[in-house]
C-alpha cells in the first residue's frame, strides 16, 4: 500500500473519530430505595420490590429477600430473578448508564457483596465489605429493557 493511501485512510478514520466519540457518552442518576415506590412482600423472606426513577423512561428495579438483591433497568417489570451466590445489598447508589446516540445500552452500578471475613465474623446481621462492580448491557430482543443481573443476559 502506498504511503499516500495510508495518509489518506489513517486521515479518513481521525476525521470520524471524534464523530463516534460524540455518540457514546455517559449518564448518571442516582437511586435510593428510602426514596421509591415499595411493594411489599408476601413471604418472611421477601423484602419487597422497590421502583425508582433511572435515566429516561427506565426505572431502576429492585427486589430484595433472604439477605440477597435483583436489580433490573427496564421500562416494565423486573423480570427474573438474578443474584450474586453470596449476601449482598445495593439498598442505594449511583448507576452509570451508557449511552449511543441518547439511548442505554449498558449500566454499571457498584454492589455491596459479603466477602469471605464477613461470613467468618458474623454473628448477626452484617453489612457486606466487599464491592463489585456490575457492568448490565440491553438484550438485544428486548430493546426497551437492561439487562441488570449479577450475571451476563442469558443467550446473548
């Protein structure tokens, strides 16, 4: 390949990368469950399903029971249940929601997990020390709805 080719290819792509910087671009809202809409639950162990404000018409969803949380980003219901093996908390924070051309396609939220020494220490209710954080993308099926599980969507 010539060098005036290379000049012109590696020009085109610096022209256009500003371009495609400019579609991707963050949003941050923050949630705190004090603050939502609480259903409450119907068995000992289930703490309920709180709805609180997100970014644009996604809500954030969670749903608490036995010591573990779901969260869900979605315009409608939570959806299924999905948690991280050990005890964790997300009761509030601050969601980053990413964003191509002003619509999510992904989040990150910063969990509360128990880590090993908590479980060893505990001899009643504890608040989890360690942090994760959980990176959510949009289903591909479902174009209104985030995935928003400790794990990665299922089938995609």
């Amino acid at each position: 390949m010539s060098t005036r080719r290379i000049c012109f290819a590696a020009a085109l792509w610096l022209s256009l990368a500003p371009a495609m910087a400019e579609s991707l671009r963050s949003a941050f809202t923050d949630f705190d469950t004090a603050k939502c809409r609480r259903e409450k639950g119907d068995a000992p162990e289930d703490y309920g399903t709180w709805t609180c404000t997100g970014y644009g018409r996604f809500k954030v969803i969670l749903s608490a029971g036995d010591q573990k949380m779901s969260v869900a980003f979605s315009d409608g219901e939570a959806g299924e249940w999905r948690s991280f093996p050990a005890a964790n908390t997300v009761y509030k924070g601050k969601v980053e929601w990413r964003l191509e051309d002003g619509r999510p396609f992904a989040t990150i939220l910063r969990w509360n997990v128990a880590a090993q020494a908590d479980i060893d220490k505990a001899t009643g209710p504890f608040t989890p020390s360690g942090r994760v954080l959980v990176v959510s993308r949009r289903r591909s099926k479902l174009p209104h709805r985030l995935c928003g599980r400790a794990r990665q969507c299922q089938g995609h």
